[in-house]
C-alpha cells in the first residue's frame, strides 16, 4: 500500500494546530516556532506532491486515494490532483510560513494572564492559521464531491474566529469600536458563505439523487459522474442540470467573490490583521475560482455553456467596479481588497472564456494574484503597524526614510497593475488574449481594468511614499530582518515567474486541456486568410489550400 501522500499534506497542519492550541499559555514564543515549523514541513510535502506529480501522464488525476467512508449514502473519502490543484496547494503551502513570520505579534495579548484569565490568544491565532491550511489543501484534493463540501464549509469556522477575534487593531475609534467592526464583519463574512454553502448543499443532494436514479446506486465521485455521462450512462435533463449548476457556481461566486455577492469582502479584509487579510484573499477565495473549474464545468458541461453569457458580463462588472471603488478609497486595506475583487473579476472571465488561453490564464492569475496581494498586503501591514492608521492621508514621504520598505511596496503594487516582467502580466495577457479569440466585446472592454489598476497602484504609492515627510512619519523604521524574509521570496517569485512561467504553464495546460475536453469546447479557429487573385470567383477572390491547411 503507497503511502498517503495527499491525506499527509494536509493530516501536518491538522497536527500543527492541535499541538499549537494544546500549548500551555506562558509558551507563546513556543507556539509561534511550533506554528512555523508544522507549515514548513506541510511545504516539503507539497513540494514532493509537486515533484512526483507527471503532467503527461494519462488520466485526469494521480495519486489517488480511496477509500469507503459512509457507504449506505455513497461518500467516498477520495483524494486525487490534477495540475491545477497541485499549484494551488503550492501556492498555499508557501503562503502560509510567511502568514505566521507576518503576524508574529498581532496575536501576543494585551496584557499578562493571571491564574483567573487563562485564555491563550497566541495560540489560538496560529492554531487556527494551521485549521485554515489544512481544510484549504484538503478541498484542493477532493475528488468526492460531498467530501468537497464539508471542508468547503468548514474553513467558514476558524475564519470567523480569526476575522471577529484576531481584528486590526489599527483601525478608528477605541478598542470597543473596533471590536463591533470586527464582529460585524466577521458575521457578515459567516452569514454569505453560510449561505451559498446551504443552497450548494441542496444541490449536492439533488445530484446524488440523480445519479443513483439513473446510475442505479447514487454516487458523489467527480470521476465517475463524468466517466458516466461521457459514456452515455448518466444523461441529466436540461432544467435539472442548470438547476444544480446554480446552486453550485452560487456558492463558488460567493467565496470568489463575484459581484454582486462581493460585498463581504472588503469588511473581511479592512478589519482583519494583515496576515489573515492574505490568508482571505491569496487563499480561502481562491477555492471558490478553483471549483469553478473542477466541479460547475466537469459535472455541468452543458449548462455551463448555457450560463457563460451572464457570467461574463458579472466578471466584467466585477473587473471595472472593483477597480473603480478601489480609485476612490482612502483606507489601504480597503483599496487592496475591491483590487482583489477586480482581479477576481478577470478569473472568471477566463475560466468561462471556455478557451484553453483564458483557462490557463485564469490559473496562472490564481497562482500570481496570491503572491502579488501577499506582498502588496503584507507590506502594508507593516506600514500601517508602524503609523498606527489605514488611512492613505496619514502617509506622506515614507520613502526618504523608509527606502526599503517603500521599494517593497512599489513592487508589490506594480505586480498588482500587471506590469510587463512581473508575474501577473503574463496570466492577465493570456486572459484577455483568451476572452478576445471568441468575446472580443467583453475582451476590449475589461481592459479598461488595466488602465484603472495603474490609476489606483500609482496614486496610492504617490500619496503614502513620496512628497514632504509627515511629522509622524519621521521616525518610522526601515523593515527589520523578519519583515524581510517575509517579503524577499515573494519579490524573487513575482520577478522569477514574470520573465520564466514556463513550469507553471507545462503544470497547468494539460488540467486545462481535460477541463475543455469534458465541456466539449475548442479554441476558435483564426479566420482563413483570403487573398486577391485574377480570376478568383466572385470578387476575384480564391481561397488557397494552403491557407485553409494553415487555419486548420
């Protein structure tokens, strides 16, 4: 029997974060190294499943796991990876050491425990970082669609705890305002999710119906529903399909987040501490675009098809008015967070392109957004840690005393535009270029989205880093050496896989290719060239052979 690799990836920060919780609470410094070290070891395992992972193998998943969990209602615990799951669980694996270096002290208490005050927030906040990971990685690996939804669904937990509990605590007003904002938000994120999830479980249910109607024996296996339904064994009537689409892709738009189901998230972000503002976006969103794929386009093929047309109009509104509210904050977590919901925005747009161009675009930018908004969002956690504010008038010269930190800041934000040579650009490229060859209306349109990005990264590192110095910004520190190891990495990667995307593409392309497949879409053809010949027919035109075998 091989060894469980997947189950291992994410049983490492399960363990992390019981030992971490267990920790008396006079062992705060223990429980930060304890942390850091179970996420490191997660890593090495994400890199073995990377490493031992063939994308020219056969087959849409490999090392697989299987086995009976509750028979009588057809749950399998069933792990598999394809190429696009094996970079999101990279991705995340990396995220979150420097998750834990960020937030080092944003969770040490206000004041001592006595005898009579036992609660342990240092470990409770790394503990639950580690729950995160590990129901994160666990819902990249599912293959069984109920198995999917439990840790879907339980993320919501440990994430409420760390947005309502573990807040900034740089935000206006005193300690009991920002605790209000903190719940309201917290809620807030917690009610939406609880939400889509409700109306997705309902449709979970619906699906095993229809399968074991038809199937004789009701199943929730991903694999083979869609092994069935290409061998014309399962065949699932029109209104049902797009029916049961809804109810998942509702549940997948809310954590996206789409607009108009965005509206969480800006709450979520602004009011939490900047290592789980990153832990939000760079990660636990990136499962409702990473279903997207895996589960409304495999099991709905159709119906897919069917919704394409409004969904890309949503992600073209998603694109423009995030970045247009982004242009108008003046808070920079808030700013940071409605760039998200834009970059979101061209995701989707590329994942329902249904080109192999716009999905393996839309993959890429789930892999690059996480990195570029860890940097941008991380730095300026450091930022606003330093001043004690969000806002961006309270900012002004930081650069002439706080050189590194402000180029730290300037990357991260250049990323965030898609600057040509950083890693963004190439999957915000291949989106559009994929959007383009079969919508060319929404594909000029979204890159309005382009110009407003330059407009709101620009005027932000304007207003914080340059002109006269603010007298409280005086004294404002460079980044110290912990800071540095947190950002440095994130910086090589941005540069690394700007000039050189090549791993990740020759990782992704063939997912991609078995997701086209099952939808039954091609690329569009390019048009035949036509040329003037005397003679030619009507018009004196002729289409030569070899400018048809060309096309082909």
């Amino acid at each position: 029997m091989s060894f469980p690799l997947l189950t291992a990836v994410a049983a490492v920060p399960a363990v992390g974060a019981i030992a971490t919780a267990a920790l008396p609470a006079a062992k705060r410094t223990a429980a930060k190294w304890l942390a850091l070290l179970f996420s490191l070891a997660t890593f090495a395992l994400a890199l073995v499943v990377a490493f031992r992972f063939d994308p020219g193998a056969e087959g849409p998943f490999q090392l697989t796991e299987s086995h009976a969990w509750i028979s009588d209602f057809g749950v399998r615990y069933e792990l598999g990876v394809d190429g696009i799951a094996v970079a999101l669980i990279a991705l995340t694996t990396l995220l979150i050491p420097f998750v834990i270096l960020a937030g080092w002290h944003d969770a040490d208490p206000l004041e001592e425990a006595t005898p009579n005050r036992r609660w342990r927030p240092t470990q409770g906040f790394f503990a639950l970082i580690l729950a995160v990971e590990a129901m994160v990685v666990l819902s990249f690996e599912a293959t069984d669609v109920f198995l999917f939804y439990l840790f879907f669904e339980a993320m919501l937990i440990p994430m409420y705890f760390l947005i309502g509990g573990f807040g900034d605590r740089a935000g206006a007003g005193g300690e009991e305002q920002a605790a209000s904002r903190r719940s309201y938000a917290a809620v807030k994120f917690l009610l939406y999710n609880l939400v889509g999830g409700l109306i997705m479980l309902a449709a979970v249910i619906g699906l095993y119906a229809v399968t074991a109607d038809q199937l004789g024996t009701g199943t929730f296996s991903l694999q083979q529903i869609v092994e069935a339904r290409a061998a014309g064994k399962l065949d699932i009537a029109t209104g049902t399909e797009r029916l049961l689409f809804l109810g998942f892709f509702f549940a997948f738009a809310v954590k996206a987040p789409l607009w108009p189901l965005h509206t969480w998230l800006p709450g979520a972000m602004g009011e939490s501490t900047s290592p789980v503002a990153v832990l939000i976006t760079a990660v636990v969103d990136k499962v409702g675009t990473f279903a997207m794929l895996r589960f409304c386009l495999q099991l709905f093929p159709e119906a897919s098809s069917w919704a394409t047309p409004v969904i890309l109009v949503l992600a073209l509104i998603s694109v423009l008015y995030g970045a247009l509210l982004a242009v108008a904050q003046r808070d920079i977590k808030r700013l940071i967070a409605y760039a998200s919901i834009s970059h979101f925005g061209f995701i989707i747009m590329g994942i329902f392109a249904m080109t192999s161009q716009g999905q393996g675009g839309a993959t890429l930018y789930m892999v690059n957004h996480g990195i570029s908004t860890a940097a941008l969002m991380l730095v300026a956690g450091f930022l606003i840690s330093r001043r004690g504010s969000r806002l961006i008038a309270d900012f002004g010269g930081v650069q002439k005393v706080a050189p590194v930190l402000a180029g730290t800041f300037l990357v991260g934000g250049l990323a965030t535009l898609s600057l040509p040579g950083l890693a963004p650009f190439v999957s915000e490229f291949l989106v559009l270029v994929g959007t383009f060859s079969r919508y060319p209306v929404i594909g000029i349109i979204a890159t309005l989205g382009i110009v407003l990005a330059a407009l709101y990264v620009l005027v932000l590192y304007q207003r914080t880093m340059t002109g006269p110095v603010k007298a409280e910004v005086k004294t404002m520190p460079d980044l110290r050496v912990r800071e540095l190891v947190v950002v440095a990495p994130l910086i090589v990667l941005l540069l690394f896989l700007g000039v050189y995307p090549k791993p990740l593409t020759d990782l992704v392309n063939p997912a991609v290719d078995h997701t086209l497949s099952v939808v039954d879409k091609k690329d569009p053809k390019p048009p035949v060239q036509v040329d003037a010949v005397p003679g030619g027919g009507r018009g004196g035109h002729a289409v030569h052979d070899q400018d048809v075998e060309a096309a082909k």
